[in-house]
C-alpha cells in the first residue's frame, strides 16, 4: 500500500493520510485475526491451517482490486489482513521445528526471506503498475499470487503432526506473563518507529529529496534490497547473541537512522543510503523477536508467534497513524521521523526492562537454593 497511496488518494479523490488509513485497516485485521484464528485452528496441521489462511486472503485482496468505493477498499484491506499474523506466527513455529538445534533464528529469517523478497521485487512493481496502469491491476496481480501461492503450499510443505499443547485456557493464560507483554510493546512501539517513515516513503520521496514519480519504483527495490540483507543479519545476530540483546541493539539503530533521515533527506544520496539502511532495519529485528516470543511461550508457540505478528501490526497502525499527524498539522513529509525516533527509543528503553526481567527471574531459583543450603 505505501507505494500506491497516491494513485489510491487521487483515484478516490482523498487526502494521503487519509489513503494511509487503509495500511492502518488492514493492520487492525492482523491484530484481530491473529489470535482468534490461531486459537480456532489450534488441532488442525499446520499444513491445513496455512492452506487455509492463505485462502482467506487471496479472496479479499481479490475484493481489494475491485473495491468500488474508498470504504469499500478499506472494509476489504481489514478482512485481508485477518489471516496474516496468523500465517506468519503459524509459519516461524514450522521454521523452527525444521530447523538444526541452534538456528532456529536463522530458519524463521530464512522464511522471513521471502517477504524481503517480495519488497524487493514485487512491492515495485506493484507500485509501477499502479502508477502507470491502474493500482487495482496491482491487487489482481497480488490475488494471482496468493492463488499460486496455495498451489506451493499442497505441493512443497511438508506434513508436520499436531503439537499438543494444553487447552485452550492454559495457552491464553501465557498472556499472564509480565516478560510476554514486554515483548509485545518492543514488536508494537519500537517497529512502530519506523512504520512511520515507510509508510509516507512515496511523499517524502518524491516531495522532499526530488526524485520522480516514476523514480520511486526503483527506491523501493532498494529498500527492499536493504530488507533481504538486514533480514539474515538479524536471523545471525539472534543466533550468535541473546535474541532480547539483538533487539535492543537493532532498536537503537533505527532510532538513529530515523534521526538521520530527518536531518538528510533533501540530499538524493543521503536519501537512498538511508532508504537501504532502514530497510534493513526494518526486518533485521523479525527473526530475533519472533524467536524471543517462541522461546518465552512455551507451550502456547504458536499463539506466542501471531501475538507478535499483531504486535508487528500494531506498530504499522499506530506507525502510520501517528506518522501522519504531524504531515496533517502541516510539518512537512519529514516529521514522522521525529515520532518515529521517539517510538524506537520507547522500545529500546523497554527492551532493556525485559533484559532486566529475565535477569532477575534467572537470578531468583539461584538465591532460593542458596538459602536452603545456609538453613
């Protein structure tokens, strides 16, 4: 979507923030349907249940390209996004039960691989197509995907036996858990960071550095470009450190970027080094905190798994929706750098209340056979 709001906004007559309430739509949908439909689907294999969401969300992105109302389109960008936290949770719990022992991190940036692949590839070339044809040939085309996408799974995937856990009440009662929280407010406010630069890239672009409309195809494969490095950057990094260290690293990092692209953007070459850093940044930190989430949720993974997939898309709403306050005040297609600096900061400075956690429940079971010894 972050391409196409202009082709969306003028084609509806909208304003871009407003067109930018269809990226918020279909993150609410993540949000909603990611653990309902994990919840639903918990005693089916994972094979059926991916199948399945995968259904679900070519049918809607259908609905999307024939959208004939701007309400119309954002009810379907909702329903789209329903089956997404689901069948990205679903997807890192398969990785990591493939995986060799010790990289499981590196498995689920391997399936997080195929996303950067998508940016680098396919989101330009949607966003050509919607600037040069139509923006709902871009949502035929994604529908055509998905289609073949359902094809791959029932051919390739392999059939992996129901892990059973406990019911249904044991696995939602891993929301009780302070660390599981913290977790999710790292995924929701610190990505949400830079949610708030990726999703008004086009205007920036094109309003700010100078470059052409018909230019922005080609930032995009850069930034996606960055995605495809940064993504097994972060898979190693939570490999070789501890995945809570590797988030609050990669946090800073945005929180630094985002400031430099404040400060540089009307450069065209400080523009496109940043394009590529930040979108390194900007899924260097999936495999890390996916795998955080599916080590802190034992017996409830693949729950603990979608619960950061709505996280991840809380951060894209709130990202996009606060992002877009200070361009609707007037302030310029640079200042949702600033809120986006500010929300990175706030998810480094939890990060380290969870490093904090984590030591003092690690250090609790030591204390206590201490003082049995003594007594």
């Amino acid at each position: 979507m972050m391409g196409l709001l202009p082709d969306i906004a003028r084609d509806f007559n909208i304003s871009i923030p407003e067109a930018g309430h269809m990226i918020s739509a279909y993150a609410l949908g993540v949000v909603i349907g990611a653990p309902l439909l994990v919840v639903a689907s918990r005693n089916f294999e994972p094979k059926k249940i991916l199948w399945t969401l995968m259904v679900v969300f070519t049918v809607f992105n259908a609905c999307s390209a024939f959208a004939p109302t701007s309400m119309t389109l954002l009810w379907a960008r909702l329903l789209a996004g329903l089956p997404h936290g689901a069948f990205f949770g679903v997807g890192s719990v398969v990785a990591s039960r493939l995986a060799e022992k010790g990289k499981e991190a590196q498995a689920i940036s391997l399936m997080f691989a195929g996303l950067t692949i998508a940016n680098l590839l396919t989101v330009p070339l949607g966003t050509y197509i919607g600037h040069h044809y139509s923006w709902r040939y871009t949502f035929g085309l994604i529908t055509v995907i998905g289609l073949v996408t359902l094809l791959l799974i029932q051919l390739w995937l392999p059939t992996l036996p129901v892990k059973k856990g406990g019911n249904i009440r044991s696995e939602l009662g891993f929301f009780k858990s302070r660390e599981a929280w913290l977790i999710l407010l790292i995924t929701a406010i610190g990505t949400g960071g830079l949610f708030t630069w990726i999703s008004y890239i086009g205007p920036l672009m094109t309003e700010v550095s100078g470059f052409a409309a018909d230019q922005l195809p080609y930032v995009l494969i850069l930034a996606g470009f960055g995605m495809v490095v940064g993504n097994f950057v972060g898979g190693r990094l939570a490999d070789k450190i501890k995945p809570v260290k590797a988030c609050l690293i990669l946090l800073l990092c945005m929180a630094t970027s985002l400031l430099i692209i404040y400060y540089t953007s009307e450069s065209k070459a400080m523009a496109l080094l940043m394009t590529f850093v930040a979108g390194g940044l900007s899924l260097a930190i999936a495999a890390p905190i996916q795998i955080l989430m599916i080590k802190t949720a034992k017996g409830a993974e693949m729950l603990g798994a979608a619960a950061t997939q709505a996280a991840f898309n809380i951060g894209n709403a709130l990202g996009a929706f606060f992002g877009g306050l200070p361009i609707a005040m007037g302030y310029g297609y640079t200042s949702p750098e600033l809120v986006g600096t500010l929300m990175a900061t706030t998810g480094a400075f939890i990060a380290v209340l969870l490093i904090k956690r984590q030591k003092a429940t690690q250090q609790a079971p030591v204390h206590a056979r201490l003082q049995e010894e003594v007594a």
